[in-house]
C-alpha cells in the first residue's frame, strides 16, 4: 500500500528532521518571497527547482529501489497544494514532472535501463521531465488528430524533426516525452524520449501569458534529433486506437485540482490579513468586523471546503483501491467541481475589496491570473461535461 499522509515520509533537510508537510510549508514560504519578481519578469525559478532537489523532493514519485519514495496520490496532492500556496508556476512544472514518473512507473513501455537512468538522475540531480505534445498547426492532441512532429528510423537510431509549443518548464527539463509519428507509409505514432542536451535540440522562448508566467512554457524545435532505438517508448499503429489509462487520468485530474486549490487558499489567506488590517477612517475598525466581509469570507471557506473533500477523498479511495467503477470520470468531475469553486473564491475576494484586489502591488490579482488557467488544462470543461452527459445517457 502506497502511503497516504504527507506526515509518514520524514526527510533529513535543513538541518532538521522534518516532516514532508513542514518541508513543504517552508518551501513554499520561501518560493513566495520571489514568487511576484518571477511573474512580473517572466523569468524562470531555478532556484527554487535546485531548492526542491536539496529538500529531496523531486524523486517522490520515483520507486523505491530506485531512490525515489514511490507515494501514494493523495500525498502527491498535498505537496502540489502546498508549494501551489508559495508559487503557482512552480508548482505546475513540478505537478508534471511527478506525472510523467507516476505514468512511466506504471508503464510496461519503457527499456527498463532507459527507465532506470531516468530515475536515478531525478534523485542524483535536478533533473526534470515533461511531456511536449501540442503543436502550432494541431493545437491540443486531446481534440484528436495526428502530430506534424516525425520520427524516422535508422540504422542509428530515430531522428525527430517537428515544432512542439508550451512545453512547461522547458528552461530546466533534462527529458522531453515527444509525441510523434513515424515516417513510414503506414505511420505509427507513439512517444519518443528526447535528452536536452542532444544536438538539434533548441527552445524559443515564445511564453508570454497572463498566467503561470514563470513556467517558461516554451517552444521546442527538434532538428533531427538522433535518439537511440530504446528511447521509443510506446509506438503502436495509427489505426490501433488506445484508450486513455484511467489511473493518469485520474492523476492528471486531481494533481492540477489540488494546484489550483493551494492557489486559491494563498487568496483567501491574503485576503484574511487585508481584511484584518485594513481599518477605514469612516470606520474605525477593521473591515473583517463588518458581517457582508465576514459573510464573504464563510463562502471562501465553505468552497475551498467542497474541494478539499472531493479530492481527498477520492485520491485517498484511489490509494486504498477502493473508486470503484469509473474512476476516471469520478476525478473529471472533481476537476471541473473544485477548479469552478477555486476560480469563485478568489474572485470573490476581488469583488469584496475592489481596486485593491487588482492593484499589482498585492498578489491577489496574481492569485486571479494564475487560477484561470485551470480552465486551460486536459481535459477542459466542455470535454468533461460530455463525456459526463454521454455516461449518464448510456451512449
């Protein structure tokens, strides 16, 4: 059994033998401090990665005999909340790293000693992965369709030709899970694992949003990339349809649930201390004395509530195998639940207090920048919704 409380991994950091929870309630502290300079530069937060590394905290989804601690998915979601509360952009390159080494630990895909080398550097360095699927011309892979992205076979190896954007934290990854399809006549299309340091790798910084900005989601131009034959990674036929794997659905759903939320209640929390120090001269007393604020505050607390339960209690159920049937649906409907009520609490906040809520000076209209982009995230609203409606109606 996987473990379930953040409170069960104790590791020996800054000095100290430390609790993950406490780890993590540090970090994302100190990830705050800069949190504002990053976002307003678009620059992007080495520091913090190298601070994530020293703290052990990069391998947590790595197996055990590998170095890594192998925990479960509610724990995951714990340490994506915390960090999440200090830096949102942070979190989200680290919420996909941990997914693509929960997904590979489930995959009979991988060479097991390109698996190997992969896990071991995660513990040994700072070294990231990501996947890079979407393409200027396809857009998201999600809404179908096949990649411009190549791969040719040679005696030699692979050679990967295409252009792939938003490739989050694409300033530090050492690993990009390319999605491509062969040249043949019949092509395949699969994944392919592009080392950064290869010949032809290249990355344009082309990220410049109005959230997330420090994620340095970038482009990824591969030139003929030569990779050997064992960093293919699942290549089956075209006409082979594959179904999404349940479990990375529902890892996918409730990891960005669980960023979105620690966004959120770094929001609220922001907003509680203004209230309490704000004190108005026509008032005389702090603005958290006046019921409206207070009435506010409690729906906060009752959505950030509504989605502590939702993803917990399914990621712990997930944990202990007992979601039953349609477990992938379950974790959609979560994401769509607590990303809608995350996007409600903070904008809640800027409605209570008005121009201060927007001014650059504070972070709640940073908190609002990032938490839209939840909105953006596999699988979107409309994705879920339907497949929702279709399970229902038994289509």
């Amino acid at each position: 059994m996987k473990q379930l409380l953040l409170e069960t991994f104790v590791h020996q950091g800054l000095g100290t033998s430390l609790s993950l929870s406490d780890q993590v309630k540090i970090l994302a502290q100190d990830f705050a401090t800069r949190a504002a300079v990053h976002d307003k530069d678009g620059s992007f937060p080495f520091e913090n990665f190298t601070a994530l590394h020293e703290a052990g905290l990069l391998g947590l989804t790595v197996p055990l005999d590998l170095g890594g601690q192998d925990l479960g998915l509610a724990s995951i979601c714990q340490v994506i909340e915390g960090i999440a509360s200090g830096d949102a952009s942070t979190a989200l390159v680290l919420t996909m790293h941990y997914l693509q080494h929960a997904k590979a630990n489930r995959s009979r895909c991988w060479h097991p000693e390109v698996y190997k080398k992969v896990c071991r550097e995660a513990i040994a360095n700072p070294a990231l992965i990501n996947a890079a699927r979407v393409e200027p011309e396809l857009g998201t892979p999600a809404r179908g369709g096949l990649p411009a992205t190549t791969a040719q076979k040679t005696t030699q190896g692979w050679r990967l030709t295409g252009h792939k954007q938003y490739t989050t934290g694409s300033p530090i990854l050492s690993y990009f899970v390319v999605w491509a399809k062969t040249d043949e006549d019949e092509p395949q299309v699969g994944n392919f694992l592009v080392p950064r340091d290869l010949p032809g790798v290249k990355i344009v910084e082309t990220w410049d949003h109005l959230g997330m900005r420090a994620t340095g989601s970038h482009d990824l131009i591969l030139e003929n990339v030569l990779i050997p034959h064992e960093y293919a990674l699942d290549i089956r036929p075209v006409s082979v349809k594959s179904s999404p794997d349940p479990i990375t659905v529902v890892w996918n759903s409730l990891t960005l649930s669980a960023l979105y939320l620690g966004v959120a209640t770094a929001g609220r929390d922001w907003l509680i201390e203004y209230l309490g120090d704000r004190t108005p001269s026509n008032l005389g007393t702090p603005l958290a004395s006046l019921s409206r604020f207070q009435t506010a505050v409690g729906e906060i607390e009752a959505l950030l509530f509504a989605n502590r339960t939702l993803i917990y209690n399914l990621a712990q159920a997930v944990d202990k195998d007992e979601s039953g049937t349609n477990v992938d649906l379950q974790a959609q409907a979560v994401k769509f639940l607590s990303t809608t009520n995350s996007i409600r609490a903070v904008e809640i906040g800027l409605e209570l207090i008005g121009n201060p809520g927007l001014t650059r000076k504070n972070p709640l209209e940073r908190h609002y920048r990032d938490v839209l982009c939840s909105r953006i995230h596999t699988p979107q609203n409309d994705v879920i919704c339907q497949s929702l409606g279709k399970a229902a109606l038994n289509l």
